[in-house]
C-alpha cells in the first residue's frame, strides 16, 4: 500500500475529525463524506476534497474508512443505495471503524467479497485524546493477509494493533473492551463518590489509587474530568449505551450472562432518561450525588 494512496474517510465526529487529519497530514489525497458539510470544513481547508455519498467517495478511493454512530448508520453507508460497497473499486479496501455489530460486519464482509472488494472490521478504543494523539488501540477482523497490507494506514491512527481474526473478530473484541469499561466505570464513580462522603480530598485519593492496582485508563484520564466537574464528551453517553446493547444481545445469542454489564447499562439509561445522553460517559457520577444532585435513589 503507497504512501500515497487515496482514502475516502466517511464519518467526521468527535474522533474522526482527528483520524482523518493524521492520514491527510502524512500526504493521502482524503476524500471525505459526513452528514454535515460543515463538520468536515478544517479537513477541507488543509485539502481534503468533499463528497457528497458515500459512494462518491469510495469511487475516488483504494482505501475507505468510516466511523459513524449506529448499526443502522454503517448499514446504510456501506449497503445501501449510495453506499460503498456498491462504489467501490475492485480491489478497493474497506475498513470500518464504527463500534458495531459482529453479524453485521460479517455480512459486509461477505456482500464485499462477492464483488471483488476487501473488507475490514476494526473498532477503536482510546477516546478523544487518542485519536487526538494517534495512539488509539485499534482491534482488526478480517483476512490476515488485508490485514497486514493495510497495517501502515492503521499505524497513522493507532499505536496498540492487534489482529483478532475472522470478519466480525475487531468488533467482538470491542465489545470486550466495552464490557470491562462499563463495569470498571462503576467503580471509578463509586471510589470518588466515597472519598467524598468520607471526607477525604478525592484528588490526593487519586494520586494514590492511580497508580496503584486499582489504575486504569478511566481513573487516570477520566477521574480528573470528574473532579473538575468537566462531562465534556470524549464518548458520548448515547454510543456507550448503544455499545452495550449490542454486547449485551451478543452474550445473548451465546447464553452468556453478564450482571455487571447489564446493571452499568440500567445506570447509564437513567442517565440518558436525565438528559445526559450527550454527555460523556464519566457523566455518570451525576447519579452518585454529582454536580447536578440527582442520585441514585
């Protein structure tokens, strides 16, 4: 794959914006589709070219990476009229890196297959910052050998690569990712919600826990958000319950519980139901008696 190879990227939110410009920014001619014209304008002006459907940018391209919002939204990109599968050129590359379902990713897989085109299931974890910072973690399905072709496109928007397998294999592992962020989330907001109440200082309690066993990425990048009142999105509430719903029908199909996941999730609707679906998801902490004084009663 050239260094300079044209990539279409399809979907300019919160982490796309950041995704894009790495790729722009190491010489790919971009050529770009979102919903909103506007959204894309500072791709535009450092020299992307815009689109308007999918499929218009899949035509211009040899590689096409979308991150959008829901299922339905990757479904209608790739499947349908205007999409890409239906645009793309022989040979063409398709990565998505929307959160989304294994079985759909396997179906686009398969229906790109059938003409002649590639195709990729790669979900991201590392939020804002690492898309800012292209050191997202980025999870692969897929062919191996696609895979390892593409290997210097992902390594312009991540630092942690790791193939997980056949089509639909990127997304499993996401929903890995997401199970033990939901649970692991819980604590974080329980932990400062009780040095408060002890009376501690939950900064000095921070520098304490951090870096101890209990550290994680939420505590070091989250909690301080939290302390600061900041509910900021760097992942929105709505997509981290949508991230959940599909792991949870995912456990599902395979008879699989998990109480943990399925209790975050009941948190996180009555935030949403509270008015936080846009916030982000360390928002949370308004249900522990946080800056807004609702609670969990």
């Amino acid at each position: 794959m050239s260094d300079h190879s044209h990539i279409a990227f399809v979907g300019t939110g919160v982490m796309g914006r950041s995704m894009a410009g790495h790729l722009l920014h190491a010489g790919h001619p971009l050529h770009v589709h979102t919903r909103s014209k506007e959204r894309a304008s500072e791709l535009l002006e450092a020299g992307a070219t815009w689109h308007d459907s999918p499929g218009s940018a899949a035509a211009a391209s040899e590689v096409v990476i979308s991150i959008v919002g829901f299922p339905a939204d990757v479904e209608s990109v790739y499947l349908g009229e205007n999409g890409i599968v239906a645009y793309a050129n022989a040979g063409a590359t398709l990565i998505d890196m929307t959160t989304s379902s294994p079985a759909l990713a396997v179906k686009i897989s398969e229906q790109a297959a059938a003409k002649g085109v590639d195709a990729l299931d790669a979900p991201v974890s590392g939020g804002d910052v690492g898309a800012r910072e292209a050191r997202l973690s980025i999870m692969v399905g897929g062919d191996q050998e696609i895979f390892e072709k593409t290997r210097p496109v992902f390594e312009r928007m991540g630092k942690n690569i790791v193939y997980q397998g056949p089509a639909g294999s990127g997304q499993h592992t996401k929903m890995c990712n997401q199970i033990a962020i939901a649970s692991g989330m819980l604590g974080v907001c329980e932990a400062l919600a009780y040095a408060e109440k002890s009376g501690l200082n939950p900064e000095t309690v921070l520098a304490s826990i951090g870096s101890g066993a209990a550290g994680s990425w939420s505590l070091t990048n989250l909690a301080p958000r939290i302390l600061k009142g900041d509910y900021s999105p760097g992942f929105f509430v709505k997509h981290f319950i949508k991230d959940m719903s599909i792991a949870i029908e995912s456990a599902e199909a395979m008879q699989l519980q998990l109480p943990g996941l399925t209790l975050a999730k009941q948190l996180y609707d009555k935030l949403s139901a509270n008015g936080g679906e846009n916030d982000g998801t360390q928002a949370l902490f308004r249900l522990y008696g946080g800056s807004d004084g609702s609670s969990l009663a």
